[in-house]
C-alpha cells in the first residue's frame, strides 16, 4: 500500500510541474484585460532582418523556378 501512495505523490508532484506553466500563462492573461504580456506590437507591423532575407529568398526561388 506504502508503493501506490508514493507513485500518487510522485505522480502529483509530476502533473504539478507539467501543468505549472499553463496555469501562470492563463493567470498573466486574465490580469490586464486579455493582455498577457503588456502592449505588444501585432505581428507584422514592426520591420525584421529575418523577415526581410526570408522574402528576398522566396522571390529568389520564384524567379529561379519561373525561368525554367
């Protein structure tokens, strides 16, 4: 009996864990009005190197494939 109450903590100690992380993302939401984060820019809007090399590939391998 002593085995199946150790492998229930440590199975709770486990789920504890693995769920710990969800539980403050849904608590850092609900506290500013469905901001988690504060003020953040929508996704797009602020220019990036990487996206900027990433388009110029996609174009690079559209004029290449275009071209055959």
């Amino acid at each position: 009996m002593g085995g199946i109450i150790e492998l229930l903590v440590i199975m709770l100690i486990i789920a504890t864990a693995a769920f710990a992380p969800l539980a403050y993302f849904i608590y850092k939401y609900t506290q500013k009005n469905g901001q988690p984060f504060g003020e953040t820019e929508p996704h797009g809007d602020s220019p990036s190197l990487v996206n900027d090399i990433a388009e110029s590939a996609i174009h690079f391998v559209k004029s290449k494939l275009g071209k055959k």
